[in-house]
C-alpha cells in the first residue's frame, strides 16, 4: 500500500545543532502513528516540518504522492493540534471550529452540517456558542481536535495535546482519541514523550532519540524485543543484565551474568562467544519464590526493599551476584516471604537481546 | 498575641490617600459649583443658582465649533496613530531581541520628550518643509505625540498573545494577511481600543503642540485659553465642567470595555 506521508533523506538543523538528521520514515494510510522521544530528540521538528511551519535543510517530504517539502502551511492538506491548543478566544466553539472550513470557501450551508457532525461526536452541542475561555480543560482539547478535522486533512497532527490535562482526564482523552482515530479513519501523526501514551493508543511507535530514528514498530513489538538499551530504558521499566556470552546454541544464548550463568531468547543481533551483550529483563517477568523454580534461570536473592502500589508490589532484590534487579509482583505472591534467601526465577522467553553499546564503542 | 499598638503606617497611607484625594477634588468641585453661579464674576458666596451659564454655552456657536474641530483633529491623529502604532508593534515582536529594543526606544522617544520641545521642533520642521500651519499640521503633530502609547498598549497585547495561536491560523489554511485579520487584530481589539480612548484624551486634552502648529481656527483648549484672558466668568467654568464631564465619562466606560474584554 502507498503510504501516505514520506521523509526522504530529511535533515534539519538550527546553527551548529542537528534536530533532525537523515530521516526516512513512511506512514501508512490509517495508521495511528507516534513520535515517541526525550526532549530535543527532533519529534516536534518532524511534525512541524510536515505541517510547513519549518523546511528541512535537505531531503524531501512527500504528502499524497506531492512533494510538499517547501509548501507553506496554509497550502497543504494536514492540520496540527497543539499542545496548548491555540484556539481563537474571541471566536465560538463553533467558529473555531468553521475556521478551516470558511477559508477553504465552504458554503454556509455545508459548514453548519459538518461543524454539527463534528460537535456531536465529541458531544459538545450546546457548548457551540460558548467561547472557548468557558469551556473546561477536557472540553477545549476536544473543540481543539475537531477544529482540525473539520477540514478533512489527510493526516491529523498531534503535538503532545495530553500534556496540559491532569492524569484521569489524560487516560479518557487517550481513549477517546483512539476511537475517533477509528471512527474518522484519519492517519493520525501523534507526538509524545509520554511512553504510556504512545503504549495506549498507537498502531505504530517510531522512537527516536538525537534526531534519529532508535527504532519502529508496534508496541508490543518495541516493549518486548528492544533493539538498543536506548528504547528498553525509555519504554517501560527495565533490568539491563550486562553480560558475556559463553555460547550459541541456534535461538538460545547462554551468557555469563556477572557470575551467574543466564540462559536469554532470541534477540536481533547474532552473538558470537566472548562477545558483550546486555539481557533485557522486565520486571514483571520476575517471579519469586521460597521454593527452588522451575524456570529457566534462577538465582538465589533477598528483598531489600518493598513498595506497595495497590495493585502490584515494586520490589528491589539483590541477587546472590550483588546485583540488583526489580521486579514487579502481584501483593499475594510475596505474602509469605519475609526477610530470608528466596528464589528468583524468570523463563527464557520473557528477555532479548541486545548489543552493549558501551563495548561496542 | 494581638498588636495593641495602633498600625500607624496603615493609618498614615489611608489619611495620605484622602488627604490627597481631597487636594485633587477640591478644585474641580470649586470649578463646577462657580458654574451655576448667578453672577458676573467668579468668587465665593454663590448665592443665587442658574443654568443660564450652561445655556449659554451650548448655544455659543464658537463653542461648537471648538468642539467639533477638536473632536475630528482627534478622531484623525487616533487612526494614524493607532495604524502607526501596531505596525510599529507588530515589527517590535517579529524582530530578534537586540533590535526590539532599539526600534522600541525610538517608538516611544515621543513620549518623553518635553511637549516644548517636540512642539517647537516640529513647528521648525513644518515651516522648513513650507507646510502650512494649521489643521494637517496639528494633526500631525497629534499623531507623533500618540503613537508610543498605542505602541506600548498593544505591544503588552501582543506579547501575551499565545505564538501558536497565529500558527493555528495558518494552518487552517489563512495566508500571513488573513491571520493578522481574523486572529491578531481581534486579539488586539481590547489594547487598541483603550489605546484609542487615550490618544483621542491626549488631542482633546493638548494645548502646547496645538498652539505652536495651529492656525486660526481654535481647539477647545485654545478656546478656553482666549477667552481666560478676557477675564474670568462663570461660563468658562461652565465649558470646563461639560469638557470635563464628557471625557471622564468617556474614559471610563472606555477603561471599563477593556477591562471586560480583557478578562475574557
């Protein structure tokens, strides 16, 4: 399939800074697609630069099989959400909302009908005459989105819209988000730092970091077999077991973990004997224990520290080899175990593989 | 422990506050009560009390026409300034930093100079490029003085004005013209209005620059001044308590429109 937005080769950088280096990315028709990255890693460039508010030192981006790289942004068929949602204050959420839709010559007509349509989905109807300086934080977001849909771009930008509203309010955004994603069946361009929010709500992550792309796929893809110890940091909580490897034996690799012998899955990389390499174990793969396990690695530890968060308990255990690792656990798991030597076990399955950068370097 | 000591710099700034309010109100109560006074001259007891003076006023057809010369010199000098004024604006915040304060200075150098100063400057100006005395002049001279105010009162605007908003705008598909039309200028619609409100205050108000640029059709100042000089009478008070009245009356509801607009 065609995708509908291509980077080719872009490279944008401020004096002597690079914000974006060398991007090649393709987004697919339909897809609910995030930039996930720290501050500064170029995600709000790339999507500025596809919304025509900054023009790329070289390369070239594509739009609907244009080129659009040097079109100014009134000419080209995206619209950006912003993060703090920039509305009109002097105009009604339901001018805000024909904005788009009068410059672009609509009769009056046709726009009372869309801008009703798009009111009703977000079930803002009898806010239409209100300005936006009476609506609730929740409520301008939405007013915000759907001024930017009105006039059917071809992808909706999103530049961390989430990040004024407060956690709840956030969760049911995110939700909601998605399933207007769905409904509208718009490509959707979402820009976040928030690794959660990228988790939730997207068929796509592209994780970047110093204006490169670190790695794409989706989020189970990403959480499960990180490439690099960049995205196994920044995506969910991790235990890095830095280790030599000892031998390979097809899909399994038996690494020596600071004494300890690990047998680790499959990663993308093929590990020679000797070589440094790093065993992403995530915390809620750990399993504890009074008993000897049956899984395929184990190591004898003890608890040194115990948090109790509701629904699951934050452990910090040092294992036999003075390492520590977390782990995550149901309360009732750990009910029994007080301050004596346990178990720790996690399978084979539940870790990849990935190159130690620090030895590579 | 309560102070049971009395908060005497608490009490001294509240009988400060009144003593100066007292100082300031004492001679425009004076003013507008010697208005109806039913007598020649100007001095106290009033004695007997009379809207003559005011009848008189208003039908004076020099009056009127002081009036209304005032009020179209100021409505010219409040659309060039303002115009003036919020492009000057506008550059200040597309500028980088260094030159946003170089152009401010030079915007609001009016402001601060003395009204000698400028008045004498300008007519010197004038007459160098043989224009005529008179009504251009004093317009011009008009606008001068009010373009810093409308440059600073939109310029706090402006900056207060989220960045995205413009870009938004654009966006959603309005061209650098559109935008400032149907976004800016409604979001400065509140700053430029009270701007207005002030520069049309500033013209009516002026005498120094109007006396040295006009020609021989008096303004409402120049009038009240001819006529002091032919000595004091009831009926300039009464000029001065409608001038008075009106302006104030103006400035509020001009103080109050903005203040609305500008909680919204």
């Amino acid at each position: 399939m065609d995708p509908i937005v291509t980077f080719e080769n872009v490279t944008k950088s401020y004096g002597t800074f690079l914000a974006v280096e060398d991007l090649n990315l393709e987004i697919e028709r339909g897809k609910f697609v995030t930039l996930l990255g720290p501050s500064g890693c170029g995600k709000s460039t790339t999507l500025r630069m596809l919304g025509g508010f900054e023009v790329p030192n070289s390369g070239r981006i594509m739009l609907s099989g244009k080129d659009v790289t040097r079109v100014p942004p009134n000419k080209r068929n995206v619209n950006i959400v912003f993060q703090d949602y920039a509305l009109f204050p002097h105009l009604s959420v339901a001018r805000n909302i024909a904005f788009g839709l009068e410059l672009k010559g609509h009769d009056k007509k046709q726009i009372h009908r869309r801008v009703s349509e798009l009111l009703e989905l977000v079930q803002l109807q009898e806010f239409a005459h209100r300005i936006p300086a009476e609506l609730s934080g929740g409520q301008r977001q939405r007013v915000a989105l759907m001024r930017a849909l009105a006039p059917d771009p071809d992808v909706l930008l999103l530049d961390e819209p989430l990040s004024a509203l407060d956690a709840k309010l956030r969760q049911q955004m995110q939700m909601e988000l998605k399933s207007i994603q769905k409904t509208t069946g718009k490509t959707f361009l979402f820009v976040t730092h928030d690794q959660e929010e990228a988790l939730t709500m997207s068929d796509q992550i592209v994780v970047m970091n110093k204006g490169k792309i670190e790695q794409m796929g989706d989020p189970t893809a990403l959480y499960s077999q990180p490439s690099s110890t960049f995205v196994a940091n920044f995506i969910g909580e991790t235990n890095l077991l830095r280790s030599k490897v000892q031998s390979v034996n097809g899909d399994l690799t038996a690494v020596d973990w600071q004494g300890i012998t690990v047998k680790a899955g499959p990663g993308a990389l093929l590990p020679q004997p000797g070589d440094s390499i790093n065993v992403v174990l995530r915390p809620e793969s750990i399993k504890c224990s009074l008993s000897e396990p049956s899984t395929t690695n184990k190591a004898k530890g003890r608890i040194r520290q115990r948090v109790f968060k509701g629904n699951h308990t934050s452990l910090m255990i040092e294992v036999a080899n003075g390492a520590v690792l977390n782990a995550l656990v149901h309360p009732s798991d750990i009910a029994q175990i007080g301050d004596q030597d346990i178990w720790v076990g996690w399978n084979t399955d539940s870790t990849t593989l990935i190159p130690d950068k620090h030895a590579a370097e | 422990m309560r102070n049971l000591v009395p908060d005497f710099p608490r009490a001294a700034l509240t009988a400060f506050y009144w003593a100066f309010l007292f100082y300031l109100l004492l001679p425009l109560t004076l003013m507008m009560a010697l208005s109806f006074k039913d007598a020649n001259f100007v001095s106290f007891p009033i004695g007997n009390l009379t809207l003559d003076w005011y009848a008189k006023v208003i039908q004076d057809k020099q009056f009127l026409e002081a009036c209304l010369y005032s009020i179209g010199i100021a409505a010219a000098s409040t659309l060039a300034a303002t115009i003036i004024g919020t492009w000057i604006a506008m550059l200040i915040v597309a500028e980088g930093i260094r030159w946003q304060v170089v152009i401010f200075a030079l915007a609001v150098l009016p402001a601060v100079v003395p009204g000698m100063i400028s008045a004498i400057s300008l007519r010197i100006f004038i007459s160098t490029i043989d224009m005529p005395t008179g009504t251009g002049a004093i317009i011009l001279g008009h606008t001068v003085h009010s373009v810093p105010f409308v440059v600073v009162m939109a310029l706090t605007r402006l900056r207060s004005m989220p960045k995205n908003m413009v870009d938004a705008a654009r966006d959603l598909g309005a061209d650098n013209i559109v935008a400032f039309l149907r976004v800016t200028l409604p979001y400065l619609a509140p700053a430029l209005f009270g701007g207005m409100m002030f520069c049309v205050l500033l013209s009516i108000d002026d005498f120094v620059r109007t006396f040295f640029l006009g020609g021989y059709r008096a303004t409402l100042p120049m009038l009240i001044f001819a006529k002091v000089q032919g000595g004091m009478s009831p009926e300039i008070n009464a000029m001065a308590t409608l001038v008075l009245v009106v302006t104030t009356s103006f400035g509020l509801y001009a103080e109050f429109i903005t203040r609305r607009a500008r909680t919204r």
